[in-house]
C-alpha cells in the first residue's frame, strides 16, 4: 500500500527566511510526488510535482521540491517565505499497480509565515 | 473556463437525511473523484470515476454512492446521513488521458454537518 507521511503538524518561519516543508512516502515501484496548497475556505491547488527526470522541481509561486530516492522523502522548499504563503500544504503520491489513478494524501502541514 | 465547479456550498442535514453533492467540470478530464477532509486527517478518497462509465471505491466509501452522469458530472449521495458524516466535501477532476502522472483540480468544497 502507498503513504505518505508528513512529520509536521505545524511549521512557522519568519518573513524572509527560508522555508521547509517535510514529506516522505511509502511506495511499491516508482513514485509520482505532488504538492499542493490550500488556503482558508478554499479547495486544493497544484503547486508542483515530480514525474521523473531531475530531482529538483521548481514550481508556482516561487516554491521548489528535491526528490531524493533513497530517503524517499520530497521536501518542499522556498529560499524567502512571505506571509501570504501562509496555508495549509499537503503532499501526495501515486503509482503504477492496485491503486493506479488513486492518489494518497498527506495529512497536511500548516505554514505560518510571521512578519 | 469555470474548472470545478460544487453545489450545494454549505448544507444543514439531520441524521437519517438524504442528500446529493453535485459536481461539474468542464474541461474535458476524463477521472473525476470526491474527497472528505476532516481535521487531522488530511483528504480521503471515497469513491473516483476513472472515465465516464467507471466508478471505483476509495479508502472510505461506507454510507456514499456515486453516478457519473457523464463525462462532465460525477455526484454523491448519502442515502441515509450520520453525524460521522459531517465534513468537508471535495470534487476533484484530473487528465485529458487518464493517467497516474496527472494533476487534479480541486472544486471550492461543500461543508456539510449532519446534526
């Protein structure tokens, strides 16, 4: 079965610094790694996501992820955080197999950006 | 281009109720599926459509059924409501061709409380 796992509850970084958000995944076969951000009263929105090919992806809003296979983790990284990134930030994979077509959802890691 | 679109917004249901979550895309994606959101517990899928045609359960389709109604439209029933019930609902709509490596869009949500 696949999961996806964020270690983080809560993160919160101060405006300007840089931002992390942690990811790992559990996965028979390769993975495919997606981030997306959801803001209050708002549904889900793509922000990246690794296929394959390069391990670092860069994506909207100035947000980039490093895939790193043999820690399967795909963190999610912005080098000056504002306060509007500000949101709650859920990873996701999916794979070939049983569950082909079905993503599995993190349960969410909220980034609070202070001035 | 409207993307995802779900009606009702919110709803007010007591036990035993029924009601049906709508949901429409319009940019001709071929799987569409429904999502819970529940504090602490990130998305979870409960049922998908992978094409018109096709429905499959997800990891928590008790009390729901589902009807693709076409290629644009994929509801939710819940034939007989329970206060388990109450979350937060999500439509999300992904491919042109259906495959493992596409992003989904997500609808606006439908808050529904079940007293």
């Amino acid at each position: 079965a696949q999961s996806v796992a964020q270690p983080e509850d809560q993160v919160n970084v101060a405006e300007g610094n840089p931002l992390t958000v942690k990811c790992t995944y559990s996965v028979s076969g390769n993975p495919y790694l997606f981030w997306y951000v959801q803001y209050p009263n708002r549904g889900l929105q793509f922000l990246l996501k690794y296929i394959t090919g390069d391990n670092l992806v860069k994506g909207s809003y100035g947000f980039e992820a490093e895939f790193n296979k043999s820690q399967t983790s795909f963190h999610l990284k912005k080098p000056s955080a504002l306060v509007s990134d500000s949101a709650l930030y859920f990873c996701a994979v999916s794979t070939r197999g049983p569950n082909a077509g079905k993503s599995t959802f993190g349960d969410g890691t909220t980034l609070t950006v202070k001035p | 281009n409207a993307g995802v679109t779900q009606t009702p917004k919110f709803q007010v249901l007591k036990t035993g109720q029924s009601m049906t979550l709508q949901c429409a895309q319009d940019m001709n994606h071929n799987s569409m599926y429904w999502y819970r959101q529940d504090p602490g517990m990130g998305l979870r899928l409960i049922y998908y459509s992978a094409s018109e045609g096709t429905t499959d359960k997800g990891e928590v389709p008790n009390g729901y059924n589902v009807s693709r109604l076409n290629k644009r439209e994929f509801s939710l029933r819940l034939e007989s409501a329970a206060p388990s019930q109450t979350s937060v609902y999500f439509c999300a709509s992904s491919g042109l061709a259906g495959g493992l490596t596409d992003t989904q869009y997500f609808g606006p949500g439908t808050r529904l409380t079940v007293l």
